[in-house]
C-alpha cells in the first residue's frame, strides 16, 4: 500500500505532514491514518468545504478566492501552506477541486482537481482532470496525492 510507504519515508526523514482538503473529504487524512503508528508523522488535517472555512481556519486570501476561484492552482498552494502553518509540520498538502456531477463549467469542469504539495522549500502543484462519477473522481484524487506525496519526500528530503 502507497500510504504505508509514505508513513515510511517520513518517518526515517523524520517529516512531519498535514492536510487541507476540500473535494476529497478527508479521503486522503483516512488513507494516511489507516497505517498503525501515523501519529508519529500525521499531525492533522482540516476539511474546508466552504470559502469561509478556507480563508478562517487556512488563511486563504479572499482576493485569490475572488479573482481566481476556491478550484484553482493559487488556493490549492495557499491551503497547503495554512494546513502547515496550523499544524507545524514540515509538509503541507491542499487538494481542491470539483466531484460533480454538478457545478462545473466550460472553464472548469467536473472532475478538475488542483493538488498542492510543499515544505519550507519546495512547492508543486497539479491540475488534474478526473472522469467519471463523484466518487470515482475522489478516489482518482486521493490516489494521485498519495503519489505525488511520495514523490514529493524522495525528490526534496
């Protein structure tokens, strides 16, 4: 399992991490935890659904919100770091984006899903297009944080 690897590499690094989600639920927050002993490097995670929660608990700027939408690169990296900032850890991920079936458009439609990874260093950041139900776009999003997760301790720690 993908999410027990990364409990590896974070704990022999000695890394902390935490989440923001948003689109996933705390889908990605249930994959970490489900590993026995993630305490030791899982320090919590927020579901910010709304903009309100986003810019209270997350610091996401209203003016970013506003000219760029809670489904954008810039607010997925803004919720990564204020899922940083609020846990203290080494590691921040934000995931926003849009399950469906509806409230997509021509610009953005369902199943895009930005996913931001960062540290103190280091920051990227995906735009993602998901098919497929509701569900299926969640789990399609968790999936490829788990990976990008992974990949983001190799490359940087």
């Amino acid at each position: 399992m993908l999410a027990s690897r990364i409990g590896k590499l974070l704990r022999e690094k000695g890394l902390t991490i935490s989440l923001a989600e948003s689109c996933t639920g705390g889908r990605l927050g249930d994959k970490i935890t489900d590993i026995a002993g993630s305490s030791d490097y899982f320090m919590g995670g927020v579901i910010s659904y709304s903009n309100a929660s986003k810019v209270a608990l997350l610091g996401v700027s209203k003016t970013v919100l506003a000219a760029r939408g809670a489904v954008s690169k810039e607010v997925a990296l803004q919720m990564a770091r204020g899922a940083m900032r609020r846990f203290h850890t080494d590691i921040g991920v934000g995931i926003t984006g849009i399950a469906g079936p509806t409230g997509g458009s021509d610009k953005k439609p369902v199943g895009l899903v930005f996913i931001a990874v960062i540290s103190g260093k280091h920051a990227i950041c995906t735009r993602n297009l998901f098919k497929g139900s509701r569900t299926a776009v969640k789990a399609q999003a968790t999936a490829k944080a788990v990976k990008m997760v992974e990949r983001f301790v190799r490359d940087n720690f």
